[in-house]
C-alpha cells in the first residue's frame, strides 16, 4: 500500500542492488565523500552468503587494492598460474601466468561482497538499506530523477530524490525495465547448451581450472577454497537437476575429467546443484538519462570463461570515476563515454567466451563441422606459443579494452 507522503531522502546517487557492482560504486563514491544510498531487496546475511563466483582477474584485484577494498582478499584468496585440458585421456596445462604475467585471484563472491559491505555500511557508516520492497525508478530521463520503495517491514513508501541512478541489481533487476522500449537495443546469444552447476564439499582435486572435453559433455573443476570445489557438468539444455543423483554425478565427472597421471577426484557431498543455461546478453548503451546499469543488469556473461564478476567490476571504476569527475571537476566527458567504454571490454569477453565455448562444447555437439575446428583450435593453442599466449592474455582479461 502507497503511504500518501512517503518519507523523503535526499541524496546524490541512488545505487540499485548491493552487489559488488552496486558495493564497488559505493564505496568509491562515498570513500570521496559523494553521497549515496544503497538500497539492497535481500538481507544481508543472504548476500552474504549466496555462492556465485570464485574467479577474479588480477587487474580487478590490484583496482580494489587501490582503493583499500581488498585487504582480505590479498591476505586470504589463493592465486592460481595455470590451466589444464583434458581430453583423449591426456592432461594439456597451460601456464597462464608465465604466458601472460598474471594470475586469477580465488576468492569466493559472498567473501567479497561481505568485505564490500563492511568497508561501505561498518567502517565507514554509509547508507545501505536492505530488504526493500517495490523498488521504482522516476523521472530517470529528467533533471532530478528518485527511486521509491516500499519498507519491508511497515509497508510505509519511501522516497529518495537524487542526481543519478546507478542500477545494479543484477540480471533480475528493476532497472534496466526503466529504460522506454526502443531507447536500448539487447542483443541476446543462447550457447545452445546448459551447466549442472555443483559446489562440492571437498577439497579441490587439481591446481588450477580444469577442463575435462569428451564427448558425453564438458566436465569442469574449479577451486573454491581447501574445503570447497566448485564442479561443472554441460548437460542437455532443459534438464532438471534432480534427474542427476549424487551417484550420477561423481560418474560423470570421473569420466569427464579422466586423465593420465591425473589426481584423482575426492568426492563429497553436493551443496548446490543447479541447471543454468548458457545464455548471454548485452544492453546498448547501458545508459539513459540520468539512469547508468552497471554489472550484470546491462550484460550477462555465460560463465564459461568465469567473466562475470570481473566486468562488473570494471563498470564501477569507470561509473564512479565519471560520477567522481562531474562531482569534483564538473566534467561530465567520463558520463557521456561510459557505456562505449564497459562495452569495449563487455564484447571482448563475450568474444572470448563464445570461443572458449566452441572449444568446450564442440566435441560433444554431434556436428563434425563443430568438433573438427573446435579440435583444430585446440592444437594451435596447444602447439603455438603465440596462440597460447594471446590465450592467455584473454583468459586473464589483460588488454581487453581494445
Ligand atoms: P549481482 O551480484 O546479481 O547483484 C545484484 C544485487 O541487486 C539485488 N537486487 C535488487 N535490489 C534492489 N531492488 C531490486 N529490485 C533488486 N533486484 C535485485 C540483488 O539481490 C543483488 O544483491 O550483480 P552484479 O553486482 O552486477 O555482479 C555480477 C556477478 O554477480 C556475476 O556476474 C557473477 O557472479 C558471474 N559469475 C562469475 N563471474 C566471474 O567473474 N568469475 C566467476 O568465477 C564466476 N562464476 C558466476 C560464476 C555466476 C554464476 N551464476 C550463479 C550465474 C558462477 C556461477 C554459478
């Protein structure tokens, strides 16, 4: 029920959703004394919590540092330096590191998004509101947009007047469906195959990323930290996750991801299971008005290539250096440029991933087209040094803003 005078905040930006894109700007923007309200639909014990991504590039790691918002993490993620295929019964590493002069930080999203709460909403006392209700954008195309939502607890309707809105609150957000039809294109690409997604509870059975070609489906092993492994089945697009038992599973993966001279995988039990279908998709431009999307309310990534977290990321730097320069300088050149600049990097992923998914997923799609240059693209990566090397590069996000 509307309140006939809802309770009124003024403030600079609004920031929509209490990811570590939302998290990010945020602490940015208050950390140089701009102000802000964060206002999260879920508490945050359950941001806390919910497990998504590991994998982070190292250029983001080192921005957050920059910042002091990566503490912990440079204190408690482990880095990894390679990667591995398998496939006719072989193990293929790749040293990532050595071929590209960086490493992918493990740190397990709730991690992150807990230190980025704590640095925004505890030490330093910023405005974040959790568990609101019928979050609505206004006027977001006019001088003085606001965003109203419903208190979760007395229902009572509230008003926050801004400048900017910065929407963050991910693929199911409210945000981007502020935007009038026909103001943003959204270019979809649908992989064509889905992922049983599986948080083990057991130690990692490898170093680095493996992944596992055959010809049943892609198998894929991923540490999340001594105790957890994040494991990846392709399964047919429109499966249910509980047609695969633990029994199923752990066969699966013994299969898919056999190889000689290969640890073999200690099983344990199975936290999550989900079936996640391999879809992208990209808004242009990622603004209007006053409204800025950031993260994965403006594109979402398939996580074949673990890009996700790590675009978001570089939305926020480049959201709140542009929101920083028309604050201090009155220079509005970052605003104007901002989405050309996140899509720059936002397609070389999405290049990058689509790729990698033909190298995953050809072996197993029953075209010998598909298999046959998604074979041929393995053994250049695997016997060009400067295929692997520009690989690499990718694979860790450097250069990527061409
Ligand atoms: P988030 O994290 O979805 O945060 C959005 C926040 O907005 C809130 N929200 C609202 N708040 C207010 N009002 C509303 N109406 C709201 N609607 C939603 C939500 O509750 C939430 O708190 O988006 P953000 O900040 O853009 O971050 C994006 C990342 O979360 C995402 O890209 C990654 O998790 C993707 N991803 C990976 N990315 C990587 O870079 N490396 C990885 O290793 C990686 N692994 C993954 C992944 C995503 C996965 N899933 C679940 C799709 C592994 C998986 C399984």
């Amino acid at each position: 029920m509307s309140s006939p005078s809802p309770a009124l905040t003024r403030t600079s930006v609004v920031i929509v959703g209490a990811g570590p894109a939302g998290l990010t700007v945020a602490n940015l923007l208050r950390g140089a004394g701009v102000g802000c309200v964060v206002l999260e639909a879920e508490s945050r014990e359950f941001i806390e919590r919910r497990p998504r991504a590991g994998f982070m590039e190292e250029w983001a790691v080192r921005a957050l540092a920059r910042h002091g918002l990566a503490d912990r993490l440079l204190e408690r993620a482990e880095t990894q330096a390679e990667f591995e295929f398998r496939f006719g019964g072989e193990r293929h590493v790749l040293r990532t590191a050595e071929l590209s002069g960086s490493r992918h930080f493990v740190y397990p999203q709730p991690l992150l998004v807990t230190d980025l709460v704590a640095a925004y909403a505890d030490a330093s006392g910023g405005d974040v509101r959790f568990g609101v209700r019928d979050v609505r954008l206004h006027e977001v195309d006019g001088d003085r947009p606001a965003v109203t939502y419903a208190d979760p607890v007395t229902g009572v309707r509230h008003l926050v007047e801004c400048d900017f809105v910065a929407g963050c609150d991910g693929a199911r957000g409210v945000s981007r469906a502020a935007i009038p039809d026909g103001r943003t294109v959204l270019t979809r690409y649908d992989h064509g195959v889905s992922w049983l997604a599986l948080l083990a509870e057991a130690p990692p059975s490898a170093d680095g990323v493996v992944f596992g070609i055959h010809e049943s489906g892609l198998g894929a092993h991923m540490a999340r930290s001594p105790e957890i492994t994040r494991y990846y089945l392709q399964v047919a697009p429109g499966e249910q996750a509980g047609n695969w038992s633990h029994a199923r599973v752990w066969d699966a993966l013994h299969t898919r991801l056999a190889a000689a001279g290969a640890r073999p995988l200690t099983e344990g039990p199975l936290a999550e299971k989900v079936v996640l279908d391999m879809h992208n998709y990209v808004v242009e431009p990622m603004a209007y008005g006053r409204l800025y999307l950031a993260g994965d309310s403006a594109h979402l990534v398939a996580p074949i290539a673990a890009k996700g977290l790590n675009l978001a990321i570089n939305d926020a730097l480049l959201l709140a250096d542009a929101l920083l320069a028309h604050y201090k300088k009155g220079d509005d050149r970052g605003l104007a440029g901002y989405s050309a600049a996140c899509l720059r990097r936002v397609w070389q992923y999405l290049e990058f991933s689509q790729w990698l998914s033909e190298v995953l997923h050809g072996a197993s799609s029953g075209d010998r087209f598909r298999a046959g240059t998604a074979a041929a693209r393995l053994r250049r990566l695997l016997g060009s040094q400067s295929a692997a090397k520009a690989f690499a590069g990718l694979y860790i996000g450097e250069e990527a803003d061409m």
